[in-house]
C-alpha cells in the first residue's frame, strides 16, 4: 500500500501521445520501462532490509536474542547460520520481519500455569493450549507457540523483559530508519534539483501555444482549421517576463491568470519585458472552454495562450524539516481517509467511477509510474532522475508513519503497549501500590487479527486495480 501522489509533480510543455501503437513501441523503450521497475522494487527491497535492521540492530545492542533475519515472505530461498541469527532472503519481496524471542509474556494466571523452577532458579510456565472463544484461542496458540522454543537461559533476554524505553526504541527503529532514509534523499533534493511538489510558478514564459484547441484535446497538434492563439499573434516569445495585462501588475501567475480569464474576448494590451527592454504588445483574448481546477469541470473563459515557467523550490536543512513535517500532516490525513480512497478504487475497478488519480497507489502501481517515467520518450532524464527520487522517498516516508499508527500488528501497537506500561507502572510507584507487571501485548491480537486481514484486503484491492484501472503519467 502506497501514498497518493501528492500534488502534481513540475510543470512541463505539452507531451504529444507517442507515434508508436501498443506493441510496436522500441525495444529501448521496453529496457528503459523494466529498469524503472527494477530500480523502483531494487530501492524497496533495500529499504525493507534496513527497516528489519534497524529493529534487529538495537534488539541485539540491549541484549535480547534475535534468531531469524529474513526479506521477504513464503518459502525461504537462501539463509545462513550466524551466531544464533539466521539470515535469509524469501520468495515473495513484499516485506521482511525479524524474530525477538520473547515478544510476549507468558501470560495471566488463567493462561500460564507455574511448572516449577530450572537449574538456575528461574521460573518456569506452561502455556495452556485450550481456552473457549475463537480469538481466546488463537491468543492461546500464538503464547504457546511463541514459548516452545524459549529456553531456561533465555529467560533473562526475552523482549517483554527489557524496561519500557528500550522496547519503544526497538520498535521504533525500524520505521525511523525508513524517514532517515527519506530525509537522506529529500534533503540533498531540495537543496539541488528542489522540491517538485512545491513548485513556484513566474509569469515568465515558457511556452506559447500555436493555437487555440478544446481542453480535452490539448495534448494535439494544431491543423489549418484552428484559430492561432492570441498569444502567437501579439508576437510573445519563449522567455519574456509579462509585467502588466491591461494596466494590472503581473505579480503572479494566480493573479495574471485571473485578469485574463475575466477578459473574455476583449482587447488586451500586455507589458513583457524580453532582453532587458520593455515591449508593450497588444491582441484580443478569445473564449474558451478551460478547467476550473483539478476536477473534470470546464467553462467558457478568456484564453492567451502561454505557459509560466515551473521551478522547483529549493531549501536547505530547515526548510526540508518543515517540508517532512507537512507531509507527515498530510499523510496522518491521508491514512485517516484510505479506507474511503480504497473504496474508491474498488467501485473504479468494476466500472462504477472514474480512479482519483491523486489518489492512493500498491507498489505495483509505484513500478508502473517508475516504468513509465524512466522510457517517457519527452522527460529528460534530470526530470526522470529527480521523479524516481521522490517516489522512492515518498514511498519510505509513508512506510515509515504509517508504521507508527499505535495498533498491532504495526510497530505502533509495540509502542503504545510499551508506552502503556510505563504509565501504568509509573501510576503504581507514585501511589505506593503494587507493582501491575509487564503488559500483555498478547491481548491485543484479535485487534492485530482484524487489522491485518483489513490491510491484507486493502492492498489487494490496490495490486488489482493498479493492473485493471491503473494511475498513469499526466499527459
């Protein structure tokens, strides 16, 4: 499950629909759209391991026993023996996990009965492997299973064990490694290339249309049939900086964009300044049907016919910790309504409703765009570099707050028990009572159970419509 693509990407000229007909397009092109896809899934698969990592990492530096390291799911394809770490690679590359003994405790006294002491003096339960209700048993199972292969000596370096700060730093570590890796390409992004969803549009301009053609046919070239731009015929050029539309300063390009429409078919005297010197061109604006923002919605305004130029903001160490930190509002908001964007992807599959192409992507749909990117025939390849890019941080900064929602079986529901515990042990001391013990994290399983068949069905509902109704490239 991915983000939705945000606002849109840089600005460009108009890209005319390839000459190439479905299955002739050259065999440049096909490598090119494959290594798009491979750099995009190479790029996750390492972002997975080191999400693993960073867990692993700090599990080992507090001195709990970690016995499997694996990327991937299904049937194991490679693994070796490293100390008391197994360390593999699985079938399927959808994600990676990493094996803590001892996640959870052996349980209330209902659920785990005393068996005695070991040779070292420790305790030692039984997990009861039969209780009534369905998600009782399966919290029964998942304890019993979890402690078959805990031993007497690995009492001391089980997970549930450690204080509640080193637990919330173990579970944290992997989706912080996931924003490091993030900010590690944002950063030097925006300080170089900029930040191609915060773009500052000029009224400099970068493109004059030949002619004047319906909005949904814009992406043609012009015939002898259609009327010649205004634009084109008061002689503005690729490059001049337009100061004034009938006397109104050309602050910006919202406000210039505004006066021209408002002109309807009138006369239009325009201020450019080309070269250093100050032209004054006049023309008629003509009227067209143009769309009234981001929707499918169009009416009749008044048309020039330039494009502004498109640049990218740039900033720093300061202004990429402002960006993350508007993204992570927008992402929080973002997970809030994914249960209704996903909705919206299902009805779009079976023909209900158009996809929202702003809306939420699988990384099946996030290979795609990165295909496409890489053999566009008309993006240069700063543009195509810069695009995957911010693809793949974009998918990591997701990954990385998405994993912090506190709900099992998410890194977030490891956090907020360990967090729960330090409150409620905390409350316990204050008030002189008796200490309440480790917190069950096993309780909350059936809510684990839920949520991950919800997310299981989420994204396979965004793996299929990312192959029937897929979100491609604007134009």
């Amino acid at each position: 499950m991915g983000p939705g693509r945000g606002r849109a990407t840089r600005r460009r000229d108009v890209v005319r629909p390839s000459a190439y007909a479905p299955g002739e397009r050259p065999a440049v092109t096909v490598l090119l759209y494959t290594l798009g896809v491979v750099i995009f899934a190479l790029a996750l698969v390492i972002s997975i391991a080191l999400h693993e990592v960073g867990h692993m990492a700090f599990a080992k530096k507090f001195g709990g026993k970690v016995t499997q390291y694996f990327v991937g799911f299904g049937p194991t394809v490679w693994s070796t023996q490293v100390g008391e770490t197994e360390y593999g690679l699985k079938a399927i590359p959808l994600g990676g996990f990493v094996k803590i003994v001892g996640m959870l405790p052996p349980g209330a006294d209902d659920l785990a009965k005393p068996a005695g002491v070991d040779e070292h003096g420790q305790p030692v339960h039984r997990i009861r492997r039969s209780n009534t209700g369905m998600f009782t048993q399966l919290v029964s199972d998942a304890r019993a299973a979890e402690w078959e292969l805990i031993s007497p000596e690995d009492e001391p370096r089980l997970f549930y064990r450690m204080a509640w700060w080193k637990k919330v730093t173990v579970m944290a570590a992997g989706p912080a490694v996931n924003i490091a890796i993030a900010f590690a390409i944002f950063l030097p992004l925006f300080a170089t290339y900029g930040n191609t969803a915060d773009v500052r549009i000029d009224p400099v301009v970068a493109d004059v249309s030949a002619c004047v053609v319906p909005a949904s046919e814009n992406a043609r070239v012009c015939t002898p049939d259609d009327p010649i731009a205004p634009a084109r015929a008061a002689g503005i050029e690729v490059g001049d900086e337009i100061l004034s539309f009938n006397g109104a300063p050309a602050d910006d390009w919202e406000a210039l964009q505004r006066v021209i429409r408002d002109n309807s078919d009138g006369r239009a005297e325009i201020v450019v300044r080309r070269d250093g010197e100050e032209l004054t061109l006049t023309t008629n604006t003509t009227v067209t049907a143009r769309p009234t923002g981001e929707g499918a919605e169009v009416e009749q305004v008044g048309f020039l016919g330039v494009t502004p130029t498109a640049s990218p903001q740039t900033g720093g160490l300061l202004y990429t910790v402002e960006e993350m930190g508007a993204m992570t509002v927008r992402t929080a908001e973002a997970l809030v309504d994914l249960p209704v964007k996903v909705w919206g992807v299902a009805k779009a599959i079976v023909g209900l409703e158009e996809r929202d192409p702003m809306g939420p992507v699988s990384i099946v749909g996030g290979g795609r765009l990165a295909g496409e990117t890489v053999s566009h025939e008309v993006i240069d390849w700063a543009d195509k570099g810069a695009f995957l890019l911010m693809l793949i941080a974009g998918f990591n900064f997701f990954i990385g707050v998405f994993n912090f929602v506190p709900l099992l079986p998410l890194d977030g529901g490891h956090i907020a028990g360990a967090l729960y515990e330090a409150v409620r042990r905390g409350w316990a001391k204050l008030f002189r009572r008796p200490d309440p013990g480790y917190f069950d994290v096993a309780k909350l399983l059936p809510v684990a159970y839920v949520v991950g068949v919800s997310l299981l069905v989420m994204g396979v509902v965004l793996i299929v419509g990312d192959f029937v109704v897929p979100v491609r490239l604007a134009g």
